[in-house]
C-alpha cells in the first residue's frame, strides 16, 4: 500500500487516494484510513457519502452508503473527514488558497464561490507555483507560521474555465451531481509546492465597488481568520479543541498580516485584480520575511 502526503500528515489509506504526493520512502503514517463498520459511533454522518468515525487525529474508518462512488467519497473524505483530523490535531485548517511567492506562502480566504480558486489559477498560470486549495492547514512555531499544502488541484467553476480557455474534456467533475459546473485542474511538477512553506499574508476576499486592499487591525484579524475557519463549527465540539482554536488563530493573526480585499465580482478584472494583489503581496511578504529573521534565535556563538 501506497503512502501518501496531504496538509504536512502521511496518509495511509484503504480507500484509493489517487493525484496526492507519495510519502517519502520509509515514513510512518501518521493518519491511517480504513474501511470498516461504523453505525452509531459515527462522528460525521454525510448522506451523500456514508458514515466517518475520526479518532485522536490519527484514525479515519469509512462505512461508505450504498451507490457511492469512491470519486463522491474521496470528495467528503479529504474535506470533512480531514478537516476534522486537523482540528484534533491542533492544527489551523483555514478556508483559503495559498499560492507561493518569493517562498512564502499567500493565502487568499472567502466564502464559497468568492474566487479564491480563480485567483490561485491567475497566479498559477503567471509562473507562481500552488501550495493548497480551499484548505491550507496552518501551524504557529516559535518565529513563524507554516503552511502545510492540501491536494494537488484547483477546482474551477466553468465560467473561470472558459475565461482561462481550459478544455474540460478529460478532466474529472469536482462532484457526482452534473448540475454542478465544477471541475478538478491536477496541478504536478514545477507547478506544485510540496513541503511546508511560511506563511507571508492572508488576504480576505469581499465584494466591494472597486478594487481596494486593507489592513485589518489585530482584533479584527482575529475575528476575520476565525470566520474563515475550515469546518469551524468542529472545534466546539470539546472544550479543549475549542481553547487550542483560539490559540492558533491569535497565534497566527500576531505574527502574520490579514488584508481586507475588497473587488467587484467581475471575471473582466481578474487581470487587474490579480495585478494588484500580486504587487501588494510582493511588500508584505518582505515585511513578514523580515520580522521572522528579527524574531528569530541569535545563533550560537
């Protein structure tokens, strides 16, 4: 059996996990996936998937719905099920697309449908490589944030297809309901951050007149990285995942820049858009660069 790599954890898996990174050669698994019998032990009951029961951050077991394809569970298995692994974990899951630049990670959060996608692929195919899509699990360390990458794809909408000029022929539909016009961009290669990277900003997409970026002070900061929090609701299921919540989110909102930006939705500027996110960026992650080189250990003398 194959391990696997997703969010900095090596995944042994019974369910097929194909497209995510092989673990390197003699890692332990750190997250173990079987199929098994659930019933009233679950702890994620998802209709259109089956039954999860997740456990201590280290044990996913499945009992899959009758019909269900292994594409449509994949789906709730690398989202909700994970989501609550990280959680357990003490990670920081935050709902947003990361894109490398001058080797820090630049994460971009919003709600469903905002566009962070779309943006990660403008910044993809302008020669900056992808580190995570819809989630990116963050962890504070003494001088830094890590962000660790999620899977190697982008889910685009087809309107961000057609604007790209992307065929979908070939590609497989994010979901099993073919009303829904979402497709899965492998993203491989140069194209791809593998490992952990620091976190440089997070920029939090809203709608707004014209194109404009703002800082957010620490309260706010705080506030905004907590409202954009993967599966947030799952850290109020026991008190101490709640507390260690909290922690991570302050931790994070110190030490990094959170922006406000603010855009109309209108596919015609994503290029300005882009543009002018990428611009602001470049500063912020040099300030952030900087103030981690400050923060840092003097090194033995």
């Amino acid at each position: 059996m194959t391990l696997v790599r997703l969010f900095g954890l090596v995944i042994d898996s019974e369910v097929p996990l194909p497209n995510l990174l092989p673990a390197a050669a003699g890692a332990i698994a750190d997250v173990h996936i079987r199929r098994g019998r659930v019933g009233t032990d679950a702890d994620l009951v998802i209709p259109e998937a089956g039954l999860f029961r997740v456990r201590d951050g280290r044990e996913i077991i499945v009992e899959t719905n009758e019909g269900v394809s292994d594409r449509n569970l994949r789906l709730f298995l690398l989202g909700s099920a994970m989501g609550l692994i990280l959680h357990q974990r003490g990670l920081f899951p935050l709902h947003a697309n990361a894109v490398e630049l001058d080797g820090r990670a630049i994460a971009v959060a919003g709600a469903t449908g905002a566009g962070k996608s779309t943006l990660a692929a403008w910044f993809s195919r302008s020669g900056h490589r992808i580190v995570g899509d819809d989630v990116v699990a963050l962890k504070a360390t003494a001088c830094t944030v890590l962000a660790y990458p999620g899977p190697p794809r982008v889910r685009l909408w087809r309107e961000a297809m057609e604007r790209f000029g992307i065929d979908t022929n070939g590609l497989e539909p994010s979901y099993a309901d073919d009303t829904v016009e979402k497709w899965d961009l492998p993203v491989a290669g140069d194209a791809l951050v593998a490992d952990a990277v620091p976190l440089g900003a997070v920029y939090v997409l809203e709608d707004g007149a014209d194109i404009a970026i703002t800082r957010l002070g620490g309260g706010a900061a705080a506030a905004t990285l907590f409202d954009h929090t993967y599966r947030g609701s799952y850290a109020d299921r026991q008190a101490e995942w709640r507390a260690e919540h909290f922690r991570a989110v302050a931790a994070v909102a110190k030490s990094v820049p959170v922006f406000r930006l603010e855009r109309p939705r209108d596919l015609s500027l994503l290029e300005a858009l882009g543009r002018a996110l990428l611009a602001h960026a470049v500063e912020a992650t040099a300030r952030t660069a900087a103030e981690d080189r400050s923060a840092a250990p003097a090194p033995d003398r």
